[in-house]
C-alpha cells in the first residue's frame, strides 16, 4: 500500500505518517514546510517539497503508484479564518479542489480527509453526533464543510471514494518522542500549557469561568492525536477494501473542562500553573462533546488514551 500524506510534515500529519510506516505502508509525503517542520519527515517516507496551489506540481507527484492519498495540508486558526477569509478561501477551497482534480486526473480513488467539530458550529445536543445538524460559525469550519460537500460529488462523478473525520480537540504528541516539531505560535490550549510550563510565556489565560458547566469553564473532548492517527490507517484501509464513503466523528466522549486540564497538568508536573482568568472567547460554545459510536462500529476505532493526564504526558 503507498499512500501519499499532504500536509505529512505537520502536527496530525507526522502522527499519521508514522502510522502507516509502523503499519508497513509505503508513505510519500508532499508538504511545503509553510506550517510543517522538516525534522517531522521521517526518512523512510519520500519527500516532496510541494504546496497544494501548484497543481501541476501536485498531480505530477500524484502520478505515480498511490493508492490512497490523507488530505492534511489546509490553515487552522479559527480566529485568523474569520480576519483574513481569502487565506482560507484559497489554501483551503481552492487547494482542496486541485486535490481533488488531481486525483480524478491520476486515477487515484481513495482520499482521507482532515475534517473537525468546527462543521457542527454551537452543538444543540450532545454529545453530537455525525447526524447533528451542520451550521459553521466560523470561516475555518466552512471550509471542512465544503471539502465533504465536494467529496460527495468527486465520489458520484468520477469514483473517489473518501471517508472525512471529524476530529474534536486533538491533542498530546507521540509517546517515543519521534515527532519533535512544535508549532511557532500555539492557538491551542494544551501547547499553550506547554509554553507556560516550559517558561516561554508567563501565564495561561483562562477564557471565561462563568459558562453553565460543573466549574465555569469550557468542557471539550481532548483526543490523543496518536489515536487519531491510527483512524486515519483503518479508514484508508476500509475504502481499499471497497466499502462505500463514510464520515465519522472521533473523539473520546469525555468532556474535560479547562480547570480539569490545569489540574491534570499540576498533578505531571507537581508545580502550579500560573493562571488568569479573563473574559471569554467569542465563538466559545460551553460545551463540545463527540459521540464517536459510529467510528468504533464502522472503523473498529477505540482510543487508546482515556485519561487526560496521560494526554497531557505526551504533550509536556
Ligand atoms: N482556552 C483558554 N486559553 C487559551 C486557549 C484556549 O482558556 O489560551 C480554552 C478555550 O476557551 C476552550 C479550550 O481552552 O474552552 C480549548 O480551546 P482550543 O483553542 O484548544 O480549542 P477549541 O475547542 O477552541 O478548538 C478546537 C480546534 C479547532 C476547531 C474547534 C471547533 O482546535 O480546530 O475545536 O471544533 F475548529
């Protein structure tokens, strides 16, 4: 099996590029270090140093034996989505589509894709599940949502069979240490704790502690981003072997809130954690809980990583 990672040298993407290799697959990462690290590339894995809007350069790559192709490579900050919306457009819609014209064009008919909470907008029940309804709140989210609305079609009209995934918080790092690139300007809670602990930044600053939950703060459902390697491996797996497109959630249904994390992250490092709480952030839902049911039925997906504190062990 050769599957080609786009976006291979970012956070999820070496995550899943170690997987297929400990998996035996024969992995070709195409990525243009915009965001990714070149100490992520693992030296097994072929290298092309590519950025999704040169589509001559991406179908070219696509243009040899691939059989499956794990679609990474796109912008994530949900704040920076809704400040500069043509960035997104571009990296996000306009690259998803050359992914998907190269693919028809080199006949390659199984695609992964990166997909997040982020289409569901403010949950009206939980946990949610793939069937709730999808209102993005924001520009990021939007884009995943246009991506699995385009799948839809490729897969009626030219045969690409996908599976998106929904990830919820993804968090942690490889256990061995083997993905060592870290990102420059954390957006995301826990490598901003990282930061905090490492004496990079002075203080975590807690958004909100007056939302209706058992604390104040937040509840999310944080999931090891190893975890979510290993659905990226079962789901490429699961459409070679001529099942039909699927979309699944994947999470841990286990909502952990913001002091929950704090608390988690005294406990490894037996230090306390300067914080300050300020106001909240706006686009915030209280509450953001995964069902994952489907993906453990269809997939045969478990997350191995149930506690928050071995989590938050591998991200330190
Ligand atoms: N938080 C803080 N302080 C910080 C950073 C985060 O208190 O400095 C809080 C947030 O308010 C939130 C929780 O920590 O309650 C988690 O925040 P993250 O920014 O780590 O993650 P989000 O839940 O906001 O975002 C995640 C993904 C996005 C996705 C979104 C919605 O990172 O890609 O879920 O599904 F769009």
């Amino acid at each position: 099996m050769k599957v080609m990672v786009i976006g291979g040298a970012g956070y999820i993407g070496s995550h899943v590029v170690k997987a297929l290799l400990d998996d035996g697959a024969k992995v070709v990462v195409y990525d243009d270090l915009s965001s990714g690290h070149k100490i992520n590339l693992f030296p097994k894995a072929e290298f092309v140093e590519g950025n999704i809007l040169d589509y001559d350069k991406l179908k070219q790559a696509m243009e040899q034996e691939i059989d499956a192709v794990v679609y990474l490579a796109a912008k994530k900050a949900v704040g920076e989505s809704m400040e500069n919306p043509e960035l997104y457009a571009e990296n996000n819609l306009i690259g998803a589509v050359n992914i998907l014209n190269a693919m028809s064009k080199a006949k390659v008919k199984v695609l992964v894709f990166s997909s997040s909470a982020a289409v569901y907008g403010m949950p009206e029940y939980l946990p949610v599940d793939e069937n709730h309804p999808l209102n993005p709140i924001n520009f990021y989210g939007f884009t995943k949502l246009e991506m699995e609305r385009l799948m839809k079609w490729y897969d009626m009209l030219r045969g690409i069979k996908y599976t998106s995934l929904r990830y919820f918080n993804a968090a942690g790092y490889d256990k061995s240490g083997a993905i060592k690139g870290r990102d420059s300007k954390p957006q995301n809670l826990l490598p901003i704790i990282k930061e905090v602990v490492d004496g990079k930044r002075e203080c975590l600053m807690v958004f909100g502690n007056d939302y209706d939950t058992r604390d104040g703060t937040c509840v999310r459902d944080y999931v090891h981003v190893s975890d979510l390697a290993d659905a990226h491996v079962k789901a490429i797996k699961r459409l070679l072997e001529g099942k039909p497109s699927a979309i699944y959630n994947l999470g841990t249904e286990n909502g952990v809130t913001v002091k929950e994390v704090i608390a988690a992250t005294e406990r490894v490092t037996g230090k306390t954690l300067p914080v300050r709480f300020v106001g909240r952030r706006a686009g915030d839902p209280a509450v953001l809980v995964a069902s994952s049911r489907k993906a453990e039925q269809e997939l045969g997906w478990k997350p191995k990583y149930t506690s928050i504190e071995e989590i938050i062990r591998t991200e330190l």
